[in-house]
C-alpha cells in the first residue's frame, strides 16, 4: 500500500482550526479501511500517521487564529497547540477512534481527567489489548510483543543460559503506551503496580493473578467468597483493597485524595482517603479472581450486585474478553464468568 501525499504549496498556510476538524475523520477513514485488509494493532496505529500527516504537510506552515505556527512536535502534555505540536493530536485521534470501537463514545470523549462512563484503569488496559492486537493472516493476537521465546534455544540444541523466569503478562514498549496515554488525559504513573509495571522501558500489565493480594488483602479471595456466601446481601457493599483499609501500606499507587498539613479532619477520615477507589475494572478482575477460585456461589452474588449497580460492569467485561489473546487465562476465566452471569 502506497501513500501519495499531495504536494506542499510553498506560500501556503494552513488554518488549524481547519486541519484539526479534519485529523479525526481522516483517521476514522483509515481505521476503517485498514481494519477491512485484515492490519490491526500496533501495525494499525502505525500506518494511519502517514495519512494523518499529509493534511499537515499540504501547507508550508500550520498556523492558529493567533498566527502562532504549529509545529510537527512538541510537549504532548501541553494544553496549546503552538506548544504541544500536531504529532500528539494524531495519536490522540488514533487512541479515540479505538477506544469509540472497544469501549463506546462515552470513553472516547474523556479528556484529561474528565470523567467518561469507565475509569482510566479501563480505558487503559483497552488500549493495551487493542495496540497489541496482531495482524496475522489467522486474526490471532500475540502476547508479549517484543518478548524472547525461552524455547528457542532448546529447539535450536543449545542450553538456554540460566536466568530469572520471565514475568507473565502481555508487554508493550513505554513509548507507545505513553503516546496513547498522554493525549487522552491517562496517568501511567498513578497505575503503576496496581494494574502495569514498568522496567526497561517496557509496560507490563499485570495478570490479575498478581492482583488478588491488593484486591483482597492476605487472606485473598476465599475470605471474600466466604463472606459473600454467608451474607449474599453484603455484595453491594463488597469493599477493595483491605490491606490499606487496615492501615497497612499501600502495595499500589492508586489515585488519592490530597490533604494539608493544616487539615483538621480526624486520622480516621484521613486513612479512609488513602484507601484507593475500587474501579469497574477492579470489580472485573475481582468476579474473574472468584471464578478461578471456583466460588461460584459468591461470584453469582458478585454479579447479581454489579447487575443492580450499572451496565458498565458487563460492558467491560465483554469488550475485555473481545480484547484478550484468545489463548490466554484472562479470556478463558472472563468467558466463564460472563456465562454464570444471571439472566
């Protein structure tokens, strides 16, 4: 697939008002079309910039209403155009136009903190999956991209030097989580060893087997199924993350609320805004922890709850299972799950 890109008038000015309107429908088009030749994912992601770049290079120069040029790169954290170049609005339309298909329009329009209808922690792992999608001939999508195959020594007759086991968990390269994450208002950091790791510039999302001690605290899952299956009521009301609510310390960075050093409220107010907030993706991984567990009598009261609660938690749950490799324990405990939701 070739791109012929216009040829750039040398007096030319372009209006950004104008090539901004246009940024989201040119990549929506190529989404589409590419996704329709069997390219998906990162592969996907990569081959709309070429597109997305020849509206800004008709012109000599891009300009606001100011007459500040706008330039290819920039501060992707910036709030102005002139300062955080056009680069950044690409992979911000890229991310929104994937978010629109996984999630729904809600997902896509939350900016820069600004609530949609999921959380961060959601719109984050969607993206995620979605950029690692492969565009294999067989429509499969590949783990740990980037990853060594340990086994290719030994099929290679060679003895694989000795190393630490490789972590599981699907990988993507730090710089292209964070083009998708900085345009569109999500924190990396405040997710950092609550949902992803990051080492040697590479992100790591943690399978939810590494969640269920800061989901559930030391005694794990089995204490919460017990407690579910004595009182089915208590599902509504099931709490996250108690490790922290008993005052020890956070094992995760989650979003917290600041308090000064003049605040009056009483040391029991203040610990209880330290406790991070249980997202819709906690409560998924949560129901998907109680499914491997085999407790399906408090996953039934679980989802009875969640049910009652909003739509977004099978929402979620069904875009998720959509997204993950279809080999992986994540989309075979979300498969079994979705199955013993009531109906």
């Amino acid at each position: 697939m070739h791109l012929v890109c216009r040829p750039r008038t040398e007096d030319q000015v372009g209006d950004w008002g104008q090539v901004y309107r246009e940024l989201p429908k040119r990549v929506g088009d190529w989404i589409e079309r590419l996704q329709s030749e069997g390219v998906r994912g990162a592969d996907l992601v990569f081959a709309c910039i070429g597109p997305a770049l020849e509206i800004y290079r008709r012109y000599s120069k891009v300009v606001d209403a100011e007459e500040r040029e706008i330039p290819l790169g920039g501060d992707p954290e910036a709030t102005e155009p002139h300062k955080r170049g056009y680069l950044a609005y690409v992979w911000e339309a890229v991310g929104r136009a994937a978010l629109e298909q996984v999630l729904g329009s809600a997902e896509a329009s939350a900016r820069n903190g600004a609530a949609g209808a999921l959380e961060e922690d959601a719109r984050l792992t969607a993206l995620f999956l979605w950029t690692l999608q492969s565009t294999d001939a067989n429509g499969e999508s590949r783990e740990d991209v980037g990853a060594r195959d340990d086994d290719e020594d030994e099929d290679a007759g060679e003895t694989p030097a000795p190393q630490k086991s490789k972590k599981k968990g699907l990988s993507l390269i730090y710089d292209v989580a964070r083009r998708f994450a900085q345009p569109l208002g999500i924190h990396l950091d405040q997710w950092e060893d609550r949902i992803i790791q990051t080492e040697k510039g590479v992100v790591r999302l943690l399978p939810i087997a590494e969640r269920a001690k800061q989901l559930f605290g030391e005694d794990g899952a089995e204490a919460v199924a017990d407690q579910l299956e004595r009182n089915p009521k208590a599902a509504p009301q099931l709490s996250l993350f108690p490790d922290v609510r008993d005052g020890g310390a956070p094992a995760i960075k989650g979003r917290k609320r600041k308090v000064g050093q003049a605040s009056s409220l009483s040391a029991e107010a203040t610990a209880r805004m330290a406790v991070p907030q249980a997202t819709t993706l906690d409560r998924v991984h949560a129901a998907m922890l109680l499914q491997a567990g085999g407790r399906a009598n408090a996953l039934r009261a679980l989802l009875k709850a969640e049910q009652d609660r909003s739509p977004d938690f099978l929402r979620l749950a069904n875009a998720l299972s959509a997204l993950y490799p279809k080999e992986s324990e994540e989309k075979r405990l979300l498969d079994a799950m979705l199955l013993a939701v009531p109906r």
